[in-house]
C-alpha cells in the first residue's frame, strides 16, 4: 500500500493535498507525500475558539457518555489499523511492526479509557461542624493543548486525547511538521467515532477535536493562549525549557514528556544473552530516535569482554533498510538534520576519547535521499562530557 492507497483508505483525499507551503516528506527515499496549508494565527486562534466552545458544552456530558465516544474511537482505530500503520510507517519511517504496535497502544489506551470514563471517584469526607460533610469531586480541566513530536506521531496524543475527552475536555493537537498526514488521518478516524455517536444519542459538539497544521510559530499561540488550561508537549529538554515557563507565566498547566540520558547497568550476575536482546532492542529500536533509547551502558569490568562482544556481534546482524520489507529491523533517520546530530555526537565522542564502531551512511538503491545508518557503538574512558550530556 502507497501513500495515495493509505490515504484514501483513511477517507483522505490526496489530491487536496498538493498545494501548501508545509512540504511532508517520507524518510524512507526523502520523496515528496503532500504540500499541506498551515494554518495563520487566526486560525488557530479560532481552532482554540471552537475547542473551548466545545469544552463549555462537553463537561456537562455525563463521563459514561463520553467514554461510549472513546470506546467508538477505539473500534474504528481496530478497523483502520492496518491502512494507519503503512501512514505511520511511510511518514515516520518506522519498521511496520513497530507503526502496527503504536496504533495498538491508541486502541489500547481507548480500552482504558473508557474503563476510567466510570471510575471518576471522589471522597466523601467527615466534617467537624455538625449538620455538615465535605465531598470532592474530579472536574473538567478545559482545553488541553497537545504538542506531539514525529517520533511516535500518533500514539502521544492518542494517550492524551482519550483521557482528556473522557474527563470532560477539549483537545487541539499540533503535530510535528515532519509527520501532519498521520494527524489528518486520525482526525478522519475520529470523525467516524463521532458520526457514529451521534446516532445514539445527544452529538459530540463540533471543536471537540481540532488538529493544527504548523511548526514552532504555531505550537507557540498555542501555548501562550490562556484559554489551554494544560499545555502537554513531547519533545526535547531545550523545548521544555521555552515551554514550561511561557505556560507558568499565565498560570497555566505543563505535562512535558522530553528527552533522556538513558543508563543500562549489567552486573556480573546478569543473563547476558537476555541483556544482549535488551540492548539491542533499546539501542536501535525506532532508529534510536526515541525518549527511552539506551544512550549508555555500564557493565562491570568483568564481563566487559564478554558483552561487548556479544553486543557487537547482534549490531553487525542487525538489517537496516526500507522499513516496508518484513526483515528489516532498523529503518531510516527521520531527516538529514537528524543525521549530522548524530555525527556531531559522534565526532565529539571521539574527541573525548572514544572508540567508535558504526554510525556510517549505508547507501541503499532505489532509496538514496533516505538516510540510513548503521547503529554505532562507542567505546568511552570514563565519564566524559559527551557521556553526562544528554
């Protein structure tokens, strides 16, 4: 399945899709898959507008009620899972076991979800004053502002929309620049749900869910706006740091989700066939492009030999090519600029004394304005700079 099929099997039009200054790329051979509109200030004030209009009108829905939307949701995602994990594969350039198993974890989340949708407790509580009890209850918050990164393209906001729409909320969503289809397609999916709601009661007002087309010009009216309540934003520690107090300064909410220096410790106890596939899945799953990537492992000198040479020979095995083909286990960087970060990284490495194995350009036909690369592995003296830096 092409992009084209993938769309139109998403109730997409790809010929609407040809004409904007927003160009969307493929990973996979750095080809062209849509020139979208983003969307002018006044329009994602207005998408703020419409979500907030929503939200006032939303909160009164009894949790049930709109946990049957979310539950909706879910079944039309089981439906499109396969036509939304080629989208996931083809934008973001994921393996496709991979894209099947994060539009998984939107079904998922959806099955919790709607689970939590009846469980909203309070507390009844005892009073001192006589004639009196005291009870507290959960209340909707308003609009959530989701800001998601082109790592996991549909699953972040997934967590964030089906919670936020269960407790009562409003969503608008700015996906990354790099990966807008995907987002498009699951407003698409969500629509269904609504249509489908609709015939069973009482409709879902219309700005429940608005998806905003844009890079950090948008993602910032976002976040100033005082009328999202919670700005939830996925990306790296320098973005939290300019997000975190813009949000604070009008006394607005942040749930950040950012990067990591990420540490795996191998004691002389340890299973080291099962620490060899634990390494390998964390090092080069997603192409290393993840929060949770394995960025340093520390092994005790007395299996340092023995691992390392275990884990080497796993790298030298591992496929890396077109995430399409079933075989492969690494797929591509999202972009060139992902690619001289990593060599920037490399190069300072060795800089600070490091032996470095891998991490070149592999050069695949048909598929040359892809950037792939071999997982590196870098040998460290000590607790460098490069080590202790994120």
């Amino acid at each position: 399945m092409d992009v084209t099929a993938a769309l139109r099997a998403l109730d997409l039009d790809p010929t609407a899709l040809t004409d904007g200054d927003l160009i969307a790329r493929s990973p996979i051979d750095g080809s062209v898959t849509a020139r979208l509109r983003s969307h002018e200030a006044g329009a994602v004030t207005a998408a703020i507008g419409r979500a907030h209009e929503a939200f006032l009108v939303w909160r009164t829905v009894p949790a049930p009620r709109r946990g049957e939307l979310i539950r909706l949701f879910g079944e039309e995602l089981r439906a499109s899972k396969d036509a939304l994990a080629v989208l996931v594969t083809i934008e973001a350039g994921k393996i496709t076991a991979e894209a099947r198993g994060e539009v998984q974890e939107m079904i998922d989340i959806c099955d919790f979800a709607c689970g939590l949708s009846r469980q909203l407790y309070g507390l009844t509580i005892a009073s001192e004053r006589p004639g009196h009890r005291m009870s507290e209850t959960w209340h909707p918050l308003g609009v959530v502002g989701v800001i998601s990164a082109f790592n996991f393209p549909v699953a972040v906001w997934a967590w964030n929309f089906a919670l936020a729409v269960v407790c009562g909320d409003a969503v608008v969503w700015k996906p990354s620049e790099k990966t807008p289809l995907t987002a498009l397609a699951c407003g698409a999916i969500f629509a269904r749900a609504v249509a489908r709601f609709a015939s069973s009661g009482v409709p879902a007002p219309s700005g429940l869910s608005e998806i905003v087309i844009g890079n950090v010009t948008q993602g910032a009216i976002l976040v100033d706006d005082p009328r999202v309540t919670l700005v939830s934003a996925t990306g790296s520690t320098r973005m939290g740091r300019a997000v975190a107090p813009r949000v604070a300064a009008r006394f607005g909410r942040v749930l950040l989700e950012l990067g990591g220096n990420n540490a795996m410790i191998v004691t002389p106890t340890a299973d080291l066939e099962l620490a060899t596939r634990a390494i390998l899945f964390s090092a080069a799953g997603t192409c290393g492009q993840r929060c949770t990537t394995l960025r340093r492992l520390i092994v005790h000198e007395s299996i340092r030999s023995e691992l390392l040479s275990r884990v080497e020979r796993a790298y030298g095995q591992i496929r890396v090519g077109d995430p399409r083909e079933a075989k492969t286990l690494v797929g591509p960087l999202i972009d060139g600029a992902a690619f001289e970060a990593m060599q920037v990284a490399l190069n300072r490495a060795r800089t600070e004394g490091g032996e470095v194995t891998g991490g070149a350009r592999v050069a695949l036909p048909g598929l040359g304005d892809g950037f792939y690369v071999t997982p590196a592995l870098v040998r460290m003296p000590g607790q460098t700079s490069v080590v202790r830096d994120e």
